[in-house]
C-alpha cells in the first residue's frame, strides 16, 4: 500500500484517534491487470513474452545471472511467478494488508468519523466499495488480525 495523496485534516483526528492511519487516506493493491499492462500482456503469446523478458534481464544483469547460477531462481520461477502467480490471488502478505486496512477502517467508523473518512481503497485499478472493503479475507503471513 502506498501513502497517495496529502494529510488527513489533523482536525478529524482531534479526539486521539491512535493507530487509525490518520496520514493515510487511500491504498492500491497491485493486481494481475497491473503486471498486464506494465508488460504489455495482450492475451496472446504472454508466456512468450515473459521468457524474451527473462532473456532480456538475464544478458543485462550480472545479479540475475548470479542467482540462476547459485540455483536461487531459473527462468520457470521467472515465468511462473509473472504469468501464473502476479496477483494478490497467490500473496498472502496482500491479505495482511487487507486485514489491517479493513480493521484501521472499522476502528475511523467506530471513532464517529464516518465512512467518509476511510482510508480509500483500490483493487484491480477501480475503486473498492466501502461495503466489500468491511469483509475480512482469510488469514495472511502474520495470522489473524484482530
């Protein structure tokens, strides 16, 4: 998640609000579509087009070809990882963040600052209602979010 954008107004927060990410006001996972467009994915001849991406990185970059030759990483993790695996569908950390933005929003809702208060959220490069930013997911890396 990325701080985008100025303060919140100091003024909301009058009343102590702790932990509430007061400095924060929106947030944007980076989704399957973003790697799309960042690679310049069509929907044809993508696997393709990551395994010329490796190559590519592999002849310009000394610690890439350092890592492949320790066996750290090989062009299939490369291309399953961008073709298969880009999305907050196989992170678990990205559920961590949604836990806790879910909860830093309960707890602005619960101070009587209101859903228009927030933090904003994005998913897929469109905006995540307010309604479907209240559900929990299931449990990430650091296990449950209470």
């Amino acid at each position: 998640m990325t701080n985008n954008g100025p303060k919140a107004n100091p003024v909301s927060f009058a009343s102590g609000l702790a932990n509430s990410g007061s400095t924060r006001i929106s947030a944007h996972a980076t989704c399957a579509s973003d790697f799309a467009a960042a690679l310049g994915f069509t929907g044809e001849g993508d696997m393709e087009k990551i395994d010329a991406l490796f190559d590519q990185r592999y002849a310009a970059d000394e610690g890439l070809r350092k890592a492949v030759e320790q066996g750290r990483t090989s062009k299939a993790a490369f291309r399953n990882y961008y073709g298969l695996r880009a999305s907050v569908a196989f992170s678990y950390g990205s559920h961590d963040e949604w836990n806790i933005l879910r909860l830093i929003n309960d707890k602005r809702r619960g101070a009587q600052l209101g859903v228009a208060n927030q933090i904003a959220s994005f998913y897929d490069g469109r905006p995540t209602p307010p309604s479907a930013a209240e559900q929990p997911v299931s449990n990430g890396y650091m296990g449950r979010c209470n």
